[in-house]
C-alpha cells in the first residue's frame, strides 16, 4: 500500500514536470513557425522566460524523490540510459542558457544564434522524452542483477539486446513531439497576441489533427511490443481515471479549439498530456522497468524500494513541502497571468 | 599513476569534480550577494534612499546570470548520483536521496519561484513584496546549501542510519540525520566562505568604478558594504567555523588531518607547516618550516596534545592523494589569513575615511576577487579528496560505488562534452558579466549638476 502511494506520488511528480516543461518544448519547437520579427520571437521566449527553472525543478525534485524511494531503480536506470541522460542534460544546458542570455543584447545574429539553439534544443528534448517514455514501456535489456546497459541502436528490433531507438521507440519520439507541439501551439494561442496568436491558433488546430492518427498508431504499435499490458492495466482503477481525464479533455479541447476560447483550449490541452501519462504509468505498475531479455528480470516497485524508514520519513516531510510548492504556484499563477508583454532596458530585453 | 587511466573511478570522479567544482563557482557568488541585495533592499524601504534600490537593481542582473548557469550546471550533477554512481545510489539512495529531494522541494522551488519577481518584478510588486523576493530567493539559495551539507556531512561523518535487510542503507533517524554535528559546522563555515566570495567581488566593483571615477556614489556603496562584510566574514570564515570545521576532522577523521597536514610521524607539540613539499616515497616534508606545537593546540586545544601520524595508520586507510590535499588545504588557509589582512587594511582605511582615495589599495581590492572563489574550492577539494578511500567514511569505498554497465569510453566522451561546454558557457558569462558591469549601474544624478550621467 505503502509502496503503491509512492509509485502514485513519483509519477504524480513526472507527470506535472511534463505538464509544465512540456509547453515550453512545444512553444521552443514553434518558436521559428509561429514568430517572424525579432519582436514577436521575443515575445515567445517571454511566454516562456521566468519560469522555466520552476518547471526544471519538478524534475529535479522528482530525481531526489525517485532516489530516495526506489534507490535501485534510480541507479540501473540512470546508469543504463548514460548516454541518452547526458544528452538530455546538455539539451537542458543549452536551451536555459538560450533562454536566459537570448535577450541580453538586442543584436540581430546574436538572438538569431541564441534562437537557433533554443529550437534545435527543443527539438532534441522533446524527442529524447519520447524516446525515453517508449523505452519504459517496451522495456530495457535487465539482467538477472537487475542491470543494464544500451547503445544508441542495435538491430531496431524490440526484443532481446535493445538499444535506445527501435520502430517502436522511434515512433513514440515522433508522436511526443508532435502531441508537445500542439500543447505548445495551444499554450501560445492563450499567451500572446497579435500575429503569433493567429499562427499559433491555426497550427494548434493542425498540430492536434495530426494526434488523432498518431495517437491510434502508438496505440496499436504498444498492443504488439507489450501484449501483456492490457491484461494487468483493466484491474488498476487508476488507468480507468486516466482514460476518464482524457475522454474529459478531449470535449475541452475540441470546444475550446472550435469556439476560439484559448484557456478552455489549453485546459483541455494539459488534461489531454496528463491522461495519457496516468493511464500509461498505471498500465505498467508495478512494473517501473521492464526486461525485454526475460520478465522475471523486470525492476517492479516492491523489488526496487528502499527501507521502510526511507518511507515514513518523506512522508513527514513530503507533504509539507508539497503544500509550500501549491502556496508558490498560487503567487505564480497570479503574478504571471495573462498574455505576455515585452519589455526592453538599454542593456537588452527581458 | 598510468594505471589510474584504466579504472573507471578514476573517470567518474574526474567527471563529477570537474562539474562541481565549475558548478560551485556560481552558488558561492549568488549566496553570498544573496545577503547584500536583501540587505539594501531593507535599508532602501528603512531610508527611502534611492541608491539603495540602485545597488539591488544592478546586482540583481549580476544575480541572474550566476542564477541561471547555476541552476544549468546544478542539473548534471543529481544526475550523475545515477548515471556515473549507481552503486553508491544503490547502497545509500535511502539516506542521501532524502535530502536531494528535500533540496528540490523546499530550496529550489522557493527559489526559482521568487527569482523572475526579483529580477523583473520591482515595478508590478512594490517595494515591500519585492524585499520579500529577495528574501525568499536568498533564504532557498541557503537552505538548499544547508541540505547538500547534510547529504556531505552523511558522506564525511555518517550518523542517524541503519543498515536494512538487504544491506543498504536507510534512515534511522530524521533528525539525527539532519542535525549531524559535521552538517552543522560545515554549513557555517561554507555560508562564511560564500559570504567572502560575494563581498570580494562586490568590493572588486566598487574598487573598479572608484579607481574609474565613475558611479561614485555607487562605488561608495559598494565599498563600504563590501569590506564590511568581508572582514566580518573572513573573520569568521577562520574562527569559529574553520577551526571547529579543524577540530571535527581530527576527532573523527584523524587520519585526514596527518595527511592535510603532511605529518608522516605523529608526537606531541606538532607543528602547522609553513613551507615544505610533502615526499610521499621517502615519507616526509621536505624544507619544511614549521610554527611548533601549533597544530596540537588548534586541532586538540593545547600544545602537549598528541597528534597521531601517517604511519600509525594502515596504508589503505590513506586519502589516495596526499599532496593535491595538503595543498589544497595549506593554500585554503594561505588565502584565508591574506583576506582577513586585506579586509582588515581596507576598514583602517574606510575608519580614516580615505578608502574611495587609496589608489594602491583600490588596485589591490579590484584585483582579489578572483581568490575567495580559489579558496572555496580548495576548501571543497580539502573536504572531498580527504574523506578518501571512502566514499562514506568508514562505511563505503568510492572504489566501490561507480556504475559498472558504464564503460570508460561513455565516461570519457561525457566528459570531453562538458569540457567544452562549460568552455563555452564560461566564456558567454565572462562577456556577459563583464558588459553588465561595463554598462553599470543605472545613470545618477551630479549633485550639483543636475543631468544624467551616462557611462
């Protein structure tokens, strides 16, 4: 029970790290087709601009969380994906510092570098998720010690000695970054105004077309690489609250999207990335890594957590820092709603 | 030594150094200007002098550079608990993984939830709210130093855990764990090292723009605040912290204070070395010049106590390089007496009233600042190369707790990335930083004279 709580309160927080980051993908791999003038990228990067460190720290309080709970699934995880995490790592490097020093000096090839590598880094991350979500639930090569180790690719099949990029894991890359984009495109329609707003409106409704037989192929493609997941996933109540939440955010979507009403849009929008990613982490429990070279080998929550006092313990202060984070994201609701304006000193924008 | 470049620990510990010790090199400055924009932030709503509001809105922008390559570079380094250290995360995630969470949710969500109002907020929140960002922001920036001394203390000095049934780690004790003496007294002497770190550098600006004749109202400030809190801070950076931070290694690490040291033989009235060469072959400082019977008194409180020795302990419990660490720490307290003279010279001449006018002290002043961020990372690099063998003192072998699926040719391409990455970053935050200060603080009005003056 104990465990189940936690497996809930880990993915609770991965799952609000893409809510949040993951408009800022979207808007980053925008950022060229919806702004033109050095005025309206500006206004992109504005959208975006203070918050993406309070985004970025959803997922570095998950890694601490995810450590401190399940410290052998942390350990062969971040160990088995090295290379994948490293690139993940360096993505976020340069798009914090693309965002942060993009503006500091109002110089026509200084912001066109800067925006370059905020896109090609936005690219890069929201690939590198998907990726990453599609190796979880294929399954990585584990030994019996519970380890692994992967290439980039090996032979593109999704059995055996995988590595990072199969047809399947490729797949969902793809479908990550488009479903990114149209939550980005959805989020600059509510953010800005003028000719971004139009563009991004239009390409949401593009974008989000561009699910719909997405969506249906990972869901076929899942069904052939993973056959037992269904199995386990019609017994946790959890997969049946995320297919509701996303029945629910496809009628807020549509009718905020037909009627031009950006926030319901967006609501429906954000609702639509947390359904997916609640029914996928409850499809899979207990199991947080599967083994695609024999099942018993699979990493499930009750194998990979810690001590119980590890457990009691955060349960003091977990809570408490959770109500401290919802006080903080009142004041920044608050304090940053509404569309977004630029403002500019002698020294650059911000 | 040719054999090291096999061992995988060798690499990832590269690695892991590299990237904390350039990490380390923007936390230090943004706690310690933590205390100086909170302060005149507090002193403009208390006088309602402009300069004041001045002062903060400049640093704030120095603040924010340091902030973001802060939080850039801060990421790699939880991540490398997993990728480059499983094992160790394996056997001790139930423990550190604790306060690496805690870090994440009570220091950096306050902190990254309060910057943008600090930076950019001064007009929509007013006065009073913008104090309360800059004290938000200065107290997360503190509090998630103070949790990642308590995950190094555990390292250094480990208490509050029990081993669970399946052999690793978990926590017995919340707050033992929390409250570990070792935690406390590192945190206070880490925070005084930041301190000197930020009046430095404040210093170092004021003494620019002094010696430029430029922003000379500001440059006062600057100065004033400046060596201020740096002699209190050097000061305190010594006595107590540095000398309790002393005193705590040679109670539970007396193996590490001989090496730091270079005292080979151990015996009553040891001395503190001056100048001397540690030769670990022929087992002895060469030319040293030793103060007699000083080490006894700091590390045991008198001058008879006996100070035990290299060779009274077996050679596998030795920190695996005694030399970079006996630099490091005799350089660390080189550094630490010259700020303490420095900042005691620059108040004489503050008292006096002819700091703004000192040429050579300016030129002396303006050029320091480079050196508390050399003495942090000595201190640091006394801290981690001297809990050697150990990963976990006396629990744990570093030896033991790099990821054994991640082979030397992943390592070393990781680390040629960060390599010249941070290349690259630390040139665009030199550039960046240096036309911030260039560019200076908003134009001020000549008494006087009545126009803007437009640097």
């Amino acid at each position: 029970m104990m465990i189940a709580t936690w497996y809930a309160i880990v993915s609770f927080m991965l799952i609000t790290y893409i809510a949040l980051d993951g408009r800022n993908f979207g808007a980053g791999m925008l950022h060229w087709f919806v702004a033109k003038t050095p005025e309206e990228r500006r206004q992109v990067i504005a959208a975006i601009g203070p918050l993406w460190s309070w985004h970025e720290v959803w997922l570095v309080a998950f890694g601490g969380t995810l450590l401190a709970i399940f410290p052998r699934l942390l350990a062969s995880a971040f160990a088995g994906y090295y290379l994948a995490l490293f690139l993940i790592l360096w993505c976020f490097i340069l798009r914090g510092i693309s965002i942060e020093v993009g503006g500091h000096i109002n110089d026509r090839l200084w912001q066109g570098f800067w925006d370059f590598v905020f896109v090609v880094s936005n690219f890069l991350l929201a690939i590198l998720f998907g990726a990453a979500a599609g190796n979880v639930a294929r399954g990585v090569p584990l030994d019996a010690q519970g380890n692994f180790s992967m290439a980039f690719f090996t032979d593109f099949k999704t059995c055996g000695y995988v590595g990072l990029l199969d047809w399947y894991t490729v797949s969902i890359a793809i479908f990550a970054m488009v479903i990114l984009a149209a939550h980005g495109a959805t989020y600059l329609t509510l953010k800005t105004d003028g000719a971004v707003n139009y563009r991004s409106s239009r390409l949401a409704k593009y974008l989000w077309m561009a699910v719909v037989p997405l969506f249906l192929l990972i869901s076929i493609e899942t069904f052939v690489v993973r056959p037992d997941l269904p199995g386990h996933a019609v017994y946790n109540p959890f997969w049946y609250l995320g297919l509701l939440l996303v029945a629910a955010s496809i009628v807020t979507l549509i009718s905020g999207l037909s009627t031009g009403r950006e926030r319901r849009a967006f609501v429906g929008s954000k609702l639509m990335l947390v359904g997916l990613l609640v029914t996928g982490a409850a499809a899979i429990f207990p199991v947080m890594l599967y083994s695609t070279l024999a099942p018993e080998n699979s990493l499930t929550a009750y194998n990979v957590a810690a001590g119980v006092n590890s457990f009691l313990f955060a349960c003091i202060w977990w809570p408490l820092g959770f109500a401290l984070t919802t006080l903080y994201f009142v004041f920044i609701s608050r304090r940053y709603a509404g569309k977004v304006s630029v403002s500019r000193d002698s020294q650059g924008t911000y | 030594m040719d054999s090291n470049l096999y061992d995988p620990a060798f690499w990832s510990r590269l690695q892991f150094a590299f990237t904390i010790i350039y990490h380390y090199l923007f936390p230090q400055l943004t706690m310690g200007l933590a205390g100086f924009l909170v302060y005149w932030k507090w002193r403009a709503l208390r006088t309602g002098d402009e300069k004041y509001n001045r002062a903060v809105r400049f640093w704030a922008k120095i603040f924010g550079l340091n902030f973001a390559v802060g939080v850039v570079t801060g990421i790699p380094m939880e991540f490398q608990f997993g990728t480059n250290w499983s094992e160790f995360s394996k056997y001790a995630g139930g423990v550190i993984g604790q306060t690496l969470a805690m870090e994440g949710m009570f220091a950096f969500f306050l902190e990254s939830a309060f910057i943008g109002a600090l930076i950019w907020g001064e007009k929509r929140l007013g006065p009073r709210y913008h104090l309360l960002a800059a004290i938000g922001v200065a107290l997360g920036s503190w509090l998630s130093a103070f949790l990642i001394l308590v995950t190094n203390g555990f390292m250094q000095h480990p208490v509050g855990y029990q081993i669970e049934a399946n052999g690793t780690l978990g926590i017995a004790s919340l707050s033992a764990y929390l409250l570990n003496p070792w935690a406390l007294i590192q945190f206070a002497h880490n925070q005084m090292a930041a301190l000197v770190t930020g009046a430095f550098v404040v210093t170092a600006v004021g003494a620019f723009y002094a010696l430029r004749g430029i922003h000379s109202t500001q440059a006062g400030l600057y100065l004033r605040t400046g060596t201020f809190v740096g002699l209190v801070a050097s000061l305190l950076v010594a006595f107590p912290t540095g000398d309790q931070q002393a005193k705590m290694v040679g109670r539970h690490q007396p193996v590490t204070l001989a090496a730091m040291e270079g005292k080979f033989t151990g015996g009553p009235m040891a001395g503190v070395a001056v100048i001397g060469q540690p030769n670990i072959g022929a087992r002895r400082l060469e030319n040293p010049i030793e103060v007699p019977g000083a080490l006894s008194f700091l590390a045991y409180g008198t001058f008879q106590s006996y100070v035990r020795g290299l060779d009274e302990f077996p050679e596998d419990q030795w920190p695996d390089n005694i030399e970079l660490l006996y630099y490091s720490f005799h350089l660390m307290i080189t550094l630490g007496t010259l700020f303490i003279m420095l900042m005691m010279v620059a108040n004489f001449q503050r008292w006096r009233g002819r700091l703004q006018s000192s040429t050579w002290l300016l030129w002396v002043l303006m050029l320091a600042f480079p050196f508390p961020y050399i003495a942090n990372t000595l201190g640091w690099m006394t801290a981690e190369l001297g809990r050697q063998p150990w990963l976990i003192y006396g629990l744990f072998h570093t030896r033991d707790g790099f990821s054994k699926v991640v082979s030397n040719g992943d390592t070393i391409f990781t680390l040629i990335g960060f390599t010249g990455l941070y290349f690259v970053l630390g040139l665009l935050f030199l550039y960046l930083t240096g036309r911030e200060i260039a560019h200076g603080p908003d134009g001020e009005v000549v008494p006087g004279a009545g126009e803007e003056v437009i640097a």
